[in-house]
C-alpha cells in the first residue's frame, strides 16, 4: 500500500470517477481508505469551508493542532493566494534579484 499524499494523477482519477466509492478508488489506487474518503471530502461540494475549520482544536486548553486534511487544504489553496506588500512599504522595499 502507497504512503504520502496523493498525487496528482491520484487526485484527478478521483476527479474523474465521483460515480466510485472511496472504498472502490482505494482499491485501484492501492492507497487505504482513511486517506481517499478525507481527500473526497474535503473536495465534497458542500464542504464550502476553509482549512481553518479541519484544524484539530481543544478550546479549554487552548490547542490547536494542524491535521493532515487541513494541511491538504492549504497546499490546494495556495495557488489561490496572492502575496503583496502593504502600501506602506511600497517604497521602501527593494528587490535585489528577481524571482
């Protein structure tokens, strides 16, 4: 059985297949099942939410700890984020090296 996350080409079979069950992609794809259903999951439609909400998270004791699905989430996500520089430092930052 496969370890580490999926692949792309894992990811898009699933894509490809949402009549399957997570029990039926395991299967072809060699991968357990704990980590296709979290993968159909969290790419569920009606799952609307951020990462933010798959964050294990004891409030009495004032932890919160990153999950595997949470931080699959943020790594989907990351093509979606834009960074910039707030206007205040506009001026003031110079780039030597472009990336």
């Amino acid at each position: 059985m496969k370890k580490g996350p999926l692949s792309n080409k894992e990811k898009q079979f699933i894509a490809d297949n949402p009549s399957m069950q997570p029990e039926e992609i395991a299967a072809e794809l060699g991968r357990s099942l704990k980590v296709v259903s979290r993968y159909v999951e969290i790419k569920s439609p009606e799952k609307e939410g951020g990462a933010h909400e798959l964050f294990a998270r004891k409030t009495d004791r004032g932890v919160t700890v990153m999950t595997e699905a949470a931080s699959i989430a943020s790594d989907e996500s990351k093509g979606n984020r834009t960074t910039s520089s707030p206007k205040r430092y506009e001026g003031a930052i110079h780039k030597i090296k472009e990336d």
